[in-house]
C-alpha cells in the first residue's frame, strides 16, 4: 500500500512544482506585455503583485522527502534554479526508491 502512496505523492509534489514556475512565468510575460501594451499604474501594480505572489508560491515549495523548503530562502538568489533539495539533496522530478 505504502509503495502505490509514495510515488504518487511524489509525482503530484513534482506537478505542483511545475505549475508554480509556469504560473510565474505567465505572469512575468503577462507583466511584460503590460507594460508595453496597457501601462495603466493600477493594473501593472496588480499584475506585479501577482508576480510576487507566484514567486512566493514557487520558493515555498516543500521536498516530498524531508518537507523542508526546497530552496534556501536566505540563498534563493544564489542557487536558482534549484534542481535538487536544498536540505536533503533530492533531485527534482525523482521519485522514492525502492
Ligand atoms: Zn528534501
């Protein structure tokens, strides 16, 4: 039963990290047409906050294996991209072993 579990939390883990980058990326593309298209100060104000809030949701992102932050928050600049766990190693996109 364990074994069937695991690797599906895994996988839905590993979905929802690739969602969290693709919506922050819409979101910068949004934000850079904006600019060019529609610079009203109040919609570029909310669309950047939207930016933030995907960029927040994409660096919160929790390991599947250790439940820690995948990325150093205090190194994020630093070490992005990020393809493996920051706290236990894990590569990303990997499932449990065996
Ligand atoms: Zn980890």
């Amino acid at each position: 039963m364990t074994d069937l579990v695991e690797p599906e939390r895994y996988r839905q883990a590993w979905r929802s990290r690739r969602e969290r980058v693709l919506v922050l990326i819409s979101f910068i593309v949004v934000f850079c047409v904006l600019v060019e298209v529609w610079p009203d100060p109040i919609v570029l104000t909310v669309c950047f906050a939207a930016c933030m809030r995907a960029a927040y949701r994409y660096a919160a992102f929790r390991c599947p294996r250790c439940n820690e932050e995948f990325m150093d928050a205090r190194k994020i600049l630093a070490t992005w991209p990020r393809s493996d766990c920051a706290h236990c190693g894990l590569p990303a996109n990997t499932l449990p072993q065996d």
